[in-house]
C-alpha cells in the first residue's frame, strides 16, 4: 500500500530545490563507475535498461512496517529531489513506476553489534524492489538506490541491475572528539546523515579529555560547571544524536577518557586527581600529565556514579573508557601511590594502570554494559569481553585477536593526520596480518574506525577534514576485498562530493568563505590558484611548526584548504604519461596550462600580500610555487624537444625541488614529486 508523502518531507524537499543541482547532474559524460557509488556493493549484476525516473515514482511497503522506516521513505524522498528536481511523493500514480520495499522483521530495540545489514535490489525497467531482513537492509539498500541515480539522455534514471550485498565488517564507524574543540550540534547531525550515505553504523563520540568535559551530568554538575567552558551538549541534546543516529542505522558509543586525559573532570573534583591540584583546564595539547588517582576508593565510588549516570543515557552495548596515553608522572611524584605499588607488588605505571582499567571495567559490567578502550588497556589480565581499539599499530590488533579479544583498527584512518584518501584506501584491516591468524581469530577483527581528533579543527572545518575521504575508509570496512582499484575509487569519491551539499556539507564552500576572509576579497582568483595547488602537512608536523593552543585562531590558509589537493593529484597524473613517454596531446596541454598558471599566479597575488598576516606569510609559498612551476615548464621543453637535461641543469633543479619540499607557512607543495619526475624523465633518468 503506497504511504501518503508528509508536509514535512515536500517542505524539505522545495527548500533543497532552491539550492544548484549536482554537478554530476549536469555531466553528460561520466566515466562508467563514477554512478556505481560509494562503497561499492558486494556483488552487482548489470541487466539491460534503466529505470526513467520521474514525479509518479511511489513507494510501497510490504512485510514489517514502523515510523522509523516511513522517516527513512521521507529522507529517501527528498535525497532524490534534490537531486533531480523532480517533486517525488506530491503525486503517487499506480500506473507509475514502484519501489516496492519488503521487510521480513523488526530490528534489535536498541541497535547490536552484528545485526543483519544486508539487502537485496531488483532495479528494472519498470519499478525496484528491495529486500532486507530488518529496517538495518532497508536503510542501506535506499542508499544505493540514491546513490546510483544519473542524468541520462532520456532524463535521471538508474541502470538496470540485481544487487546483493552485506558489509564485509560489523564495526564501521567515526570517531569524532568533541572535547579539544566543542563541535556544535548540528555539525553533529549532519555528519550523521552523511555516514548514512556511506553505510557507517557506529558514531563514537570522544566526550572528555584534558580541553574540556562537554556532557551534562546532573549527578557531578561541576564537570560541565568547571570543566566546560560552557560549551558542553545537554542530556536532551545527546538523547537527541542517539534517536538521530538510531533512525540512520548508527549506534553512538560513548567515550569519557580515563585515567588520563582527564584534567577537565578535576577541574571541578580534584580530589579525583593524583596531584594536590588546583587544576585548570587545559589550553595546550599533547600528553599532559594529569590523571585520576587508582589508589583510592573514592574514585571508584565516584565513577560508579558517573558511570550509573552515563550508561543509563546511552543505550548501545559498548562504552569506552578511553586508557590512552597515561605518562604516569602524577603517579610517580606522588608518594602515597608509590606506597600503594610496593604494598600491593605493582612493578611499574602500566601495572598500577592494569588495576584501575580491572576496577572499572567491573563497574562497567555491573551496569549492564561491555568496556572498550584503546590499546593501553590490553594487559594479560584484561577480561576477554573488553573491545580493543587499536591506534598505536597493527601489533596490538593482532595481539587482541590471537588471544581472543575483539578488537577494532584506527591505525592508518586518522583523518586528522592529513593523508589521502588513497592511503587510508590502502589500509585494510586484516591485512599484514590475516595469515597469522586462524578462521576464528580473523572473526575477532570486528572492522575499524576513522578518527577526527579536533586540535586542529572547529565547527566550521571539521567537516573538510571528514570528508570525502571517510566514504573511502566506508568502502574498505563495507566492501569485498577485492576492491581495491584506486582509479575507480577516486572517480565514485568525486561523484560522491557533489553529493554532500545535500546533508549541508559543503567542504568547497567553506574554503571558499575562508579565502574571501584571508584575502579581504569577494572573488580572490589568485589566493585560489594557490590554494588548489598546496596542502597542509601530513602526520603530526604542524605541531612542532607552529605551536597552537585551544584559542588560536583555526583562519590560516592551512585551515581553508582540503587535506588533499585535487589538482596536485590530476597533475600527478599528467605527469606520470608525459614521463612514461604515453600523454596525449591533450594531457601535455593540460599540465602545461596548470604549470603556466602556477607560474604566473606569484605576480598576480603580491599585491594582496599586505593586507593581512595571513596572507603576508605566503609571500614565500606563492614564490616557491612559481619557482616550481617554472621548473617543470623548462623539463617538458627538453622532454619536447627529444633533448637530455645537462647533468648541471638536472643537478640544481634537484636541489632546488629538495629545499621546496619543507613546508612553508604550515604549507606543503604536492606537485614537486610530480616535477621531479619530469625532470628525472628530461634527465634521461640522472637525477636522483
């Protein structure tokens, strides 16, 4: 029986409407995969045709029914006006095109770990149907219906196809830490909806850390009191992210860092603290030395509270308990806790932090919930249930799993560390490690996790930094593993971006406000050029450039930019043909006309130079772009006039990309690999 389409959802749809289409929408030609979404399906079955879409597209719903699943028909519903322009659902006609959705049960009250995700898709010429288990299947096959829509000829229409698929991983989610930089509600939300897209389900939402305590709790109010600096979210704000979430098929863990990263709960309770105190809140970041003292009963009287507190507000299974990064340093001064080791034989800081993690991980228990913590909190007594979370290298996931402990990766996903999607692409959980484990060892890789840590990002850049790179990582925890090809990945991660805007995520139109910003400009060409053409630096590198503290200003040229330049990444491979001796003509007038560019961008920016700090600083940048530029211009001339670079000319040429390699204004230049391929190509292979 077809479901009558709610004011709410048409409202929604006309105020997307007023927005531009995507700009796949307005390509006639797309590679072949670039409409095959992200991440791809387990098994697709190409049939001949496509389904026209068009206003008489109405949904059925057949088997097990309830109002999460008629919201999912109303997101569904305005996704696909959007992007179409096309008002689905003012008026269903019978003799239209169906798409007839089948849900054989209901799900989990509250979401589980391992849920059945998969679905089934028929998409004919005539209408669609859709197969799931559970709402978890419906929620993730609407996705692929959305994310297969294409301008045709004829009109937006799907291609014809029989589509089977189930994650390959149960554990699939983001971390993001709202404590070092509060990150605002709808932020929150609307990253919610994009991991939607991505087929995500789980939300770890990182609450405490030294930098501020930012969840209410009514039975220790001075943790938010003190240890917020007022921005903290409501317990009926976080009731709302978990129902906003669960409508999505996302599970929120909880995080609330213990025994370290914990100065902002001492700020308010520093008899927690191993320290005399008083403590403050944090304005730096790194490893900092406060921590919650394990030798006393108070402060397992105190967490059972809290804890009481927290697991009755959160309803998922799992709670982390942090266990990162304990220095130990408070411990060590104090010489109670020195007493305390002795007395009961604990040989060193890791042993007095195995007693603690034991004491709540019991506490945990006793409220009905299952421990998680990062890979500190594996010791040899650690009870089996504890989910581990491994960051600081593969080693520690396959220690959890040969002993029987289920364990997540994050190494290699740290999305704040500035690598590309292609890297993150590159890692995949079992690999490296899968031959050293048996059948059911492998089963205690539960899958992996991307993580924001929020030094560096705010409300208005943190969702630049997210995505699109995070639909890459969605594909490597959801999709086979036999897909890998980088090629295709980059072409659907490209479609996908248009895409975002849709969930008010619009990565371009931030760096584009923050360049008018910097630049003082309504229309600043030339910042513009520059910033296409660098990237902020990869790992922990800002850091030791340019110390930062949580009041520093997050408005450089650094912070405007995406982590990955797109068009250091098609010159790469423009320049990888030309010196492989394969580009065609167009390819070698391409990457000539970014070079010129590039070259002649140095003069047009100097007159904005003055106007700001900010844009004074990439006086050298701009200088050092220009000069690279003019570089790889001069090596395609030899490469074009069937000449060998002198050994002199390749040697300073050499010299000079080596020195432009160090970053400049917390900056870092993509495209000298790529020019010293072409002068390693003009050198007849000298340079080194």
């Amino acid at each position: 029986m077809s479901i009558r389409f709610r004011r709410t959802a048409l409202y929604a749809s006309l105020m997307l409407l007023l927005t531009a289409m995507p700009l796949w929408a307005q390509s006639p030609a797309l590679p072949d995969d670039a409409m095959q979404g992200i991440p791809l399906p387990a098994a697709v079955h190409p049939m001949p045709g496509q389904l026209l879409l068009d206003g008489r597209l109405h949904l059925e719903w057949q088997g097990y029914r309830e109002p999460r699943l008629l919201r999912a028909q109303d997101r569904f519903l305005q996704r696909l006006s959007a992007e179409t322009g096309i008002l689905f659902g003012l008026q269903p006609d019978s003799a239209g095109p169906r798409l007839v959705v089948h849900t054989r049960q209901a799900s989990a009250a509250v979401q589980q770990l391992g849920e059945d995700e998969s679905y089934h898709l028929v998409i004919s010429t005539t209408g669609i149907e859709l197969t799931a288990q559970n709402p978890l299947g419906v929620l993730r096959g609407l996705q692929t219906i959305l994310q297969r829509v294409q301008a045709t000829p004829q009109g937006f229409a799907i291609s014809c196809a029989e589509i089977e698929d189930h994650p390959r991983f149960p554990w699939r989610g983001l971390m993001i830490d709202s404590s070092r930089h509060f990150i605002p509600l709808p932020v929150i939300l609307q990253n919610l909806d994009a991991m939607e897209a991505v087929k995500l389900n789980v939300f770890h939402w990182h609450l405490s850390d030294d930098q501020g305590f930012r969840a209410e709790s009514r039975v220790y109010p001075l943790l938010t009191g003190k240890g917020s600096n007022g921005q903290f979210y409501t317990q009926a704000e976080i009731r709302e992210v978990i129902a906003y979430a669960r409508d999505r098929g996302i599970r929120v863990v909880p995080e609330f860092d213990m025994p370290a990263h914990s100065t902002s709960w001492l700020v308010g309770y520093p008899q927690l603290g191993s320290a005399k105190g008083p403590y403050s809140i944090a304005d730096k970041f790194g490893v900092l030395d406060g921590a919650m003292d394990p030798t006393r009963e108070s402060t397992y009287l105190f967490l059972n509270r809290f804890l009481g507190e927290m697991t009755a507000l959160f309803p998922d299974a799992y709670f982390h308990i942090g266990g990162d990064e304990c220095n130990g340093k408070e411990w060590d001064a104090n010489p109670r806790i020195q007493q305390f080791m002795r007395l009961h034989h604990f040989k060193d800081n890791a042993a007095l932090q195995a007693y603690f993690t034991a004491r709540v991980e019991k506490l945990v228990k006793a409220h009905g919930k299952i421990t998680e913590g990062w890979d500190e909190v594996l010791q040899p007594d650690t009870p089996k249930q504890v989910i581990i979370q491994s960051w600081r290298g593969r080693e520690s996931l396959l220690n959890a799993a040969q002993h029987g402990y289920r364990a997540l990766l994050s190494t290699g996903y740290y999305l704040d560390l500035n690598q590309s999607a292609a890297q993150h692409y590159s890692v995949d959980p079992l690999a490296g490690i899968a031959d050293k484990l048996t059948p059911a060892q492998a089963k205690n890789i539960l899958g992996g996790e991307a993580a924001i840590w929020s030094e560096y990002v705010d409300g208005q850049t943190i969702d630049s930094r997210i995505w699109p790179r995070m639909a890459a990582i969605a594909e490597r925890l959801w999709s086979p593993s036999e897909v890998t090809d980088v090629s295709s990945m980059y072409r659907r991660l490209d479609t996908f971006r248009t895409r975002l805007a849709a969930w008010g995520i619009n990565p371009q139109a931030t760096t584009e406000t923050m360049l008018e910003s910097i630049s003082g400009e309504a229309n600043p060409t030339a910042l513009r050029v520059l910033a296409s053409a660098v990237q902020p630096p990869q790992g922990y590198v800002r850091g030791g450039l340019q110390p930062a503290f949580t009041y520093t200003p997050l408005n450089q040229l650094v912070d405007a930019i995406p982590p990955e330049s797109d068009a250091a990444r098609t010159f790469q491979q423009l320049a990888a043909a030309i010196a492989a001796g394969s580009a065609t003509q167009a390819q070698q007038e391409q990457a000539h006309s970014m070079l010129m560019t590039w070259r002649a961008n140095a003069q047009q920016l100097a007159p904005m130079l003055s106007r700001s700090p900010q844009m004074l600083e990439l006086a050298p940048v701009s200088e050092r772009l220009s000069r690279v530029a003019e570089i790889g211009l001069d090596a395609m001339l030899e490469l074009e006039g069937g000449q060998h670079s002198t050994p002199e000319m390749t040697a300073e040429w050499t010299r000079e990309l080596k020195a432009d390699e160090a970053p400049q204004a917390v900056l870092v230049l993509p495209i000298v690999a790529s020019v010293r391929q072409l002068v390693q190509a003009a050198a007849g292979g000298q340079a080194q």
